[in-house]
C-alpha cells in the first residue's frame, strides 16, 4: 500500500512539475528576443505546493525549504541567486525569461542575516541585479513528543519539538484554549504548559501558534477512547496461577499518589510488587500482567472506528505512563508482548522490549520525576519493523493467537547491542544483568494514533 502510494505522490509531483515547466516554456517561446543580462524585474512570487488545495499560491513570505516560482522578466542569463544574502542554488532547466523556480535552502539564515540583507532576494546577471523585499521565515515548527499525554486537569507538561518560539496559544482537544501560563524555551525546543480542565476524552491533537507559526502534535492526546487497560475499569486486568508466583494478581496493584508533577491516577501496576524483594540475575519472566484477552480484548470493534484498519504500522502505537523514582541502569527491562505466547528472553515476533537505559549503544541512568508517556510505534515490534504493513495486521496477529492477552514481561537477562539495534556489528557489546530491586510502575495503557495534521499558513 505505501508503495502504492508513494507511486501516485511521485506521477502527480512530476504532472503538476511538467505543467510548471511547459508554462515556463511557452512563456520563453514569447520572449526570445529579450537579450541575456538584460534589466531584470519582479512582478509577483507563487508558493508552490502541490499538497494544498491551492497548490499554485501568491504569497508575500516563505518558510525555509520551500519552493517559490517568481514571475517577472529579464530572468535568461541569471547566474546567481542570495536569499537574504545566501548564494542559493537554481536548476537551469526550470529559468525562461518570465519565470524561474526557486528552492530556498534550509542552510538559508533568517533572524540571523544581517539586516541589510533580511528579507530580500537578489537576482543578478552578468550585467544587471535587483533586489526584492521578501519576508523569509524559519521553517515552521513542529511538535515532536510530550512528556504526559494524559495528564491530569491542573499538571504541567513539557510540549518537546523545533521552532517553538515565544508560544502564545496552545489549543487542546474539544477546542479548550490556553494562552496564559505558557513558559517558552528561548531556543524553541520546548514549552510548559498547565493542563486545562474540559478536555475531551476522544482526544486528538494539540495545535501550537507562536511566533513561527502553528504546528500540531500528534493526534494522541487524552484519547480514553483507545485505553486497553488502566487498572480502574477501563479495560479488564487478566491474572491466573498462585498469588506468590510471577503474575500480577489485583492485590499486588498499588494505589498510593506517587510522582511529582504528573501524579499517580487510582490504580497502577508496580512490575516489582512488595512481596518480591528483588530480582536475580539472568532471569526472564520474572513478573508478568495482563489483560484478559480471549472473549474480552476487542482492538478491532475498540479501535479501528477511530484508527481505520488499513492504518500503516508507523502511524500507529501501544503508548504507556511510566514512573521510575530512582535510577535504573544497567539491568533489567519490560517486555511488551503482542499476546500471550512468549516464554521470555526473546528479542522476536511481536514483542518490544523497552530498555530506557541504553541510548545510542551507552548506558545512561532513567529515572522521572512524574509519571511520563512513553510511545512504541508499532513498526518497532520486532515482527513487523521489516516490511510494509498496517494495522489490520497486527489486529489479525492477536486474533490468530491462542491466549489473546495484552501484557508486560520484568525480565533481568544478559543481551547484546545487536538485540536493540539490529546490526551484527553491534553483537560483541554486552549488557550483562545483574541483581535489582529497582522499582518501575506504569500505567493507562493505550492504542494511539500518531498521525500529524499538516499545519496551513493559509486560511483557504
């Protein structure tokens, strides 16, 4: 399907770019006579986009990395281009004497360039320029993560992404508008921003305006809709075999207020409940919890009238709130499981394993303050991370299972850099386990979409 996709995207890029061109062409056809190096003048700039409604668009501003078409005349025998005041480059091909196609450069400064040059294009032949005041924008930011994506009425959360710069209103799901209180980083990595009350409980999006622009997150905050377990009624809690064993059992459920900031919600599961005092080296499996799978896990009836079924597996995830008080490092991991069909110690098939405390082949300590979101998009499990598939087939995966349970494995076994990053050069480096009491409890786990609505600087 993606394949398919990208297919139709690459024929309508290259008809809407054959139009362009074949414009470009007869409009050259009526001026051959104009003399290369001749004046060179600029009547109107065209935003070219072949993704809006008005793909072929007048505009008195650009992003960086977009691609502009300028009408005008004097443009045969232009040989060089600076937007504001970097040397940027032009295809030949795409020049007749009326109109040329410019891309502008993401390398191109903007707040940066100097103020004689702010805001201009120049356009120079071998014996004439002209300089056209143009606003040039950063590109537009974006939202890539947030630290809490159901947080609770009042918490702070930390929006994460690129350009988010002097943030003044941050709308959240049911149209619930904030523009007070809102702390933005000076280099628009980040904002803060408290919760409001009013949120619906469908979820969605958030969308950023700042001074860059407006950009949204992915549609998956506060969406109840695709919780399949959370320990307090939404979603059932499956458990079986003795109480003193590995599986979490009701009674091994915690429910004090734990975490700073974002707090515990009711019920939660602690992967070391008190009854065991650590775990010992070399061991898989050695805590297990579930949901109730056969007969009452329902993904595609919950589910796919939300996230329609033929949803690419990299737009999809199984996203979770996680609370680690104290360091964890150096062993130890969750083993996410598709259904209830691991014996423990893979690293296959439709499972994760979630090692929070190797980042890029080193070992770094996790910890949080609060309870944090995390998100495994579903192109991560094992087994569906080389190919192209979507959702309905990891819904038919469980449907094909014989115990259709949704759980997380404590495992605390040895495995190697190869087994996270899938590269046999990374075989030789080891992360050998050890005994651990660390304390890791999560909870709301969820189905979200992680689809992103493109951002319009445009009202059409």
């Amino acid at each position: 399907m993606t394949k398919n996709i990208l297919y139709k995207n690459y024929w309508r890029t290259a008809a809407f770019f054959g139009m362009v061109v074949i414009s470009m062409f007869f409009t050259a056809c009526e001026d051959d006579d104009t003399a290369i190096g001749g004046v060179i003048s600029i009547n109107k700039v065209f935003l070219e986009d072949i993704n809006s409604t008005v793909p072929d668009r007048e505009v008195t501003f650009a992003r960086l990395g977009q691609l502009l078409r300028v009408e005008g005349a004097g443009f045969t025998g232009i040989k060089k281009i600076y937007v504001n005041g970097f040397s940027t480059y032009f295809n030949p091909v795409y020049v007749s004497d009326n109109s040329i196609l410019v891309s502008i450069s993401r390398s191109t400064p903007t707040v940066e360039a100097d103020e004689e040059v702010r805001n201009t294009i120049r356009f120079a032949n071998d014996n004439n320029e002209t300089i056209y005041s143009f606003e040039i924008r950063s590109s537009a930011p974006t939202v890539t993560s947030i630290s809490n994506t159901m947080p609770l009425p009042g918490e702070t959360i930390t929006v994460n992404g690129t350009g988010l710069i002097e943030v003044s209103k941050v709308t959240f799901p049911g149209d619930v508008v904030v523009t007070d209180g809102i702390v933005s980083d000076v280099d628009g990595e980040f904002f803060t921003v408290v919760v409001p009350s009013g949120i619906s409980d469908e979820g969605g999006a958030i969308l950023v305006e700042c001074a860059n622009g407006g950009a949204y997150s992915p549609a998956y905050f506060n969406f109840k809709k695709g919780i399949i377990l959370d320990f307090d009624g939404l979603g059932q809690h499956g458990f079986w075999g003795a109480e003193d064993e590995g599986m979490i059992h009701p009674n091994d459920l915690s429910s004090e207020l734990i975490g700073e900031g974002n707090t515990s919600q009711g019920n939660y599961v602690a992967h070391r409940p008190t009854r065991i005092a650590s775990f010992a080296p070399a061991k898989n499996r050695l805590t297990e919890v579930w949901t109730a799978g056969n007969d009452v896990d329902d993904w595609r009836g919950q589910i796919t009238p939300y996230i329609p079924a033929g949803t690419p597996v990299e737009e999809i995830a199984f996203q979770f709130d996680v609370y680690v008080p104290n360091a964890w490092s150096s062993t130890g991991f969750l083993k996410i499981c598709m259904e209830n069909a691991f014996n423990g110690g893979e690293w296959s098939k439709d499972a994760y394993n979630y090692v929070p405390w190797v980042v890029n082949g080193e070992v770094v300590p996790f910890e949080t303050a609060g309870w944090t979101t995390v998100t495994v998009p579903f192109s991560e499990f094992y087994q569906f991370s080389d190919g192209e598939f979507i959702f309905n087939d990891v819904i038919a995966q469980r449907d094909a299972a014989s115990y259709k349970n949704f759980g997380i494995y404590f495992e605390n076994s040895d495995f190697t850099l190869s087994n996270i990053t899938g590269k046999e050069s990374d075989s030789g480096i080891e992360f050998l386990s050890s005994a651990t009491s660390i304390d890791v409890y999560t909870d709301n786990w969820r189905i979200v979409s992680l689809k992103t609505q493109e951002y319009s600087d445009f009202v059409d």
